[in-house]
C-alpha cells in the first residue's frame, strides 16, 4: 500500500471515530477504532519504507502533523468520556466498600432496633 491511500485511509478513519465520539455510538466507536488502529499500523509500514527523512513532501508533513493532532484530541476525548462514564457508574452504584445495613450506622450493633420504635417503648 502506498503511503497516500494509507494517510487517507487512517485520516477516513479518524472522521469516523469522531463521529462516533460526538454521538456517544459506543458499537460505532468501537468498530471504528479497530479500523483506525488497523489503518494506523499500515500507514506506519508504509512510513518505514521511506528511506529517509526528508523523503515526504511538505503537503503529506502538514497532513502527518494534523493526523496526531487529532489523535491526541480524540485521546482526550475518551478519557473524558471514561470520566464521565465512571461517575454515572458512581451514581448508580454503591462504593465496593460500603456496608448496606449494620456498619453503616455509625458502628452500631446491626441487630439494635431503628431510633423510631425505641422512642415508642
């Protein structure tokens, strides 16, 4: 594969994983992030083919920079994502460590009777 249908193919992807992003798709994300991890590994053994440095031209440079630009943005992007999933996950879920019934009262015996009935006896 030559390294232009690999930088478009990896950038095709990229578009594809924002979308996916900004719609909150998660089949959409995933899928689209094996194809873009797929293309990735093309477009770096086409990369490597290249005998030396100063061998791409100034217009596939810029388009190489824009490319990690924008997955440096999208990796941001998740670990937003995976913040947020992990606080509605907090608010849904009860800590791993919290006692559901004795402990949580204070440290009071688990078998006492509620403060309510007390005052009644």
């Amino acid at each position: 594969m030559q390294l232009e249908d690999a930088l478009t193919a990896v950038e095709k992807h990229l578009d594809g994983v924002s979308a996916a992003l900004l719609a909150a798709d998660p089949q959409a994300l995933e899928s689209g992030s094996t194809q873009l991890r797929n293309a990735s590994v093309q477009l770096s053994q086409a990369l490597a083919q290249i005998p030396r440095q100063g061998a791409l031209s100034a217009a596939l440079q810029k388009r190489l920079q824009a490319v990690g630009a924008m997955l440096a943005v999208q990796r941001e992007s998740l670990a937003r994502l995976a913040a947020i999933t992990d606080r509605q996950a907090a608010g849904l879920l009860p800590p791993a460590d919290a006692a559901t019934y004795g402990s949580a009262m204070g440290g009071r015996n688990a078998g006492s009777v509620a403060r309510i009935y007390r005052s009644a006896s």
